[in-house]
C-alpha cells in the first residue's frame, strides 16, 4: 500500500511525502520547507522523485527549486498557476492523471483560492491531497477566483466516495469549528467533531486528514445548498449562499 508520511512545517502547515514501496518512488505533495522535506524523506531512507504542487502560494511550492537541485525530481504543477510555480517540468488540469509507480492519481479543478489550484485524487487508495481549497471543518480564503467557481470546486470534492481520506495543508480546525459552529449552531454533528477536534489538539494530535463523509454532514460550506443553511445565511441558491458564508467567514473573531 501506499504510504503517507505527515509531519508539521512552518507555522502552521503540514508537509506530506507519498511513497509507494514496490518502485520506491517518493513524491512530495506540496513543497513548504524543502530542508524539513528532505530531511524527513533521508530519514526514512526514502529517495524523493517527484513534486505534486496544488497551487502557487509560496507555502505550498517554495520548496521547489532546492529540492529539484537536490534530487533532480520531476516537478508537476497546475496549469493554471504554473508561471509562478519554479523548476515546473510538467503542467497538468482537470482530469490529467499523475502515477506514482503503478498508483494514478487524477487532477481535480479546484480552483477558487488560487485560480490554478488543483488536487489530486488517488481512488485506488481512496485518499485525495487537496491543498488549501477544503479544509476539515472550512475551506481556503477566496484570494483569485469567484463564489460560483469555488462552489463548482466543492461539488467535484463532494462528489467523490464518501469514505475518500482528505489530506488538506494546514491545522487551522479549531478556529474553523468555531466559525462552523457560528454558521451552523443545531448541527448536532457538527457539535460532536468540534468536541472530537478540542480532544485531539488537547493532547496535541493533528486533525488533519479528515473523512469526506463527517465534512458532509458538519462542513457549512459543503452544505451551502443545504435549505437550513440557505434560510440562515439567505441567497436564493447554492452560489450565494457559498458567498455570503465566505464574506462571513472572512471577518469573524
């Protein structure tokens, strides 16, 4: 199987190194801080061979240039965003498809946060990386695109299996869980993850991945054409309802 190594870097983002045992290939999804990649990938007597970037933002690919120099890795990076993206090899968009040995991984158009921003869905393993556009419990501030792309962006992560494991970039869930909470106060679903999120970062756990199925049920901007959620935050559908939550989300303390 698959392996996923998960560790903290920066101040808040997690790095993730992908490695398949049979070819041995390794790849780094996202490149915040090249130094605690590589030496995360030598301890583990893994050799690094590709990088999957999700999107341009300096702490997902400013890793790039030393670890190609290091590793001579082939660098994958979204279409859309590859001008700001160093040392890109290949440009990839929606329904390209990666492999990492005899594993693909299929580009997903996520874009919103940035307007390039990509994931990438591995079904065989039922895990996606899925950067800053969704987060457990929240999604990425809306720096580039439109309320109706990001919506679009959200249904195509919907969508997929439910018991999909989603590897998002930050640890930003507690400050999410109180926002959700605010969006969503009868959720009693949601009451039970927030109560679940205190527990882990109590005993200083990450949680990050997160299940699509929990997200679903609890995630107020999945749930923007939820009626509910429609009636408590008004717009007529889907897209203003996404909208007016962002703008909501964008300014609470």
């Amino acid at each position: 199987m698959l392996e996923v190594h998960q560790f903290p870097c920066l101040s808040d983002n997690y790095g993730f190194l992908l490695h398949d045992p049979v070819s041995e290939e390794t790849a780094c999804i996202d490149t915040p801080d090249a130094d605690r990649y590589l030496h995360e990938a030598a301890e583990r007597g893994w050799q690094i061979t590709q990088i999957w970037n999700t999107h341009w933002h300096p702490d997902h690919a400013g890793g790039n240039q030393a670890i190609k120099e290091a590793t001579n890795c082939t660098v994958v990076a979204p279409a859309g965003d590859a001008e700001k993206i160093a040392c890109v090899d290949r440009v990839v968009k929606h329904g390209d498809c990666v492999a990492l040995g005899s594993w693909d991984a299929f580009v997903i158009d996520v874009g919103g946060h940035t307007m390039g921003h990509i994931a990438y869905d591995i079904p065989a393993a039922k895990i996606a990386f899925v950067g800053d556009s969704l987060f457990a419990l929240g999604c990425g501030r809306m720096f580039e695109g439109t309320p109706e792309q990001f919506w679009e962006s959200l249904k195509r992560l919907r969508s997929l299996p439910g018991e999909t494991v989603l590897y998002c970039a930050h640890e930003y869930t507690q400050a999410n869980a109180r926002f959700a909470l605010h969006a969503d106060p009868d959720n009693a679903a949601l009451r039970e993850y927030v109560a679940d999120v205190d527990r882990r970062r109590k005993d200083g756990l990450p949680t990050v991945p997160m299940i699509l199925h929990r997200e679903m049920e609890t995630n107020p901007f999945l749930r923007a054409d939820d009626p509910a959620m429609q009636a408590r935050w008004g717009g007529g559908n889907a897209v203003e309802t996404f909208a007016a939550l962002r703008a909501a989300k964008d300014n609470f303390h």
